[in-house]
C-alpha cells in the first residue's frame, strides 16, 4: 500500500502499527523520499480491510489524500515493524 498526502512527521508509521496490532495484521510501514508511506499489510481478508480503513483516515495530524492498494502474494511475516 502506497499512502499520499500529508503522511509523515504526523505520527502515521506509529499509528499504522498500532492499528495492525489491534487489527492482528502482519508487516511493516516506512516513510519513502518522495514524501508517501509504503506499508505491507498481512492477514485475514477482514484484518487487512480493518487496517486499510485506518490508513485511509491516518492520525489526527496527517491528511491522506490517496491510498493505492497493490495485492501481492504473502510474504510469511511475522509481527509489525516500523521501516
């Protein structure tokens, strides 16, 4: 998942990964150079979604202004780290 808008030094990685955790999804999230957050996303259908949603909003300081969602096959990660 690419992220686009106003997605960094807003606390978006922080949040993502909370939100996976609460979601119980796999994966990791980073800041890119050119300003978007790319995270992997891994789970059940339902948890994935759930996590999507979050993103989709961010935290109360960031603005998404696009999400691209790109379906990949599992990698098998385990637990959610901040890239």
């Amino acid at each position: 998942m690419l992220v686009t808008g106003r997605v960094q030094n807003v606390w978006f990685r922080a949040s993502t990964a909370k939100a996976a955790a609460r979601a119980g999804v796999d994966g990791w999230v980073r800041n890119l150079p050119d300003g978007r957050v790319e995270a992997v996303l891994e789970g059940t259908r339902a948890a994935v979604d759930e996590a999507i949603e979050f993103c989709s909003r961010g935290p109360e300081l960031a603005r998404v202004d696009h999400i691209e969602v790109i379906e990949e096959s599992p990698e098998g990660l385990a637990g959610f780290k901040i890239r």
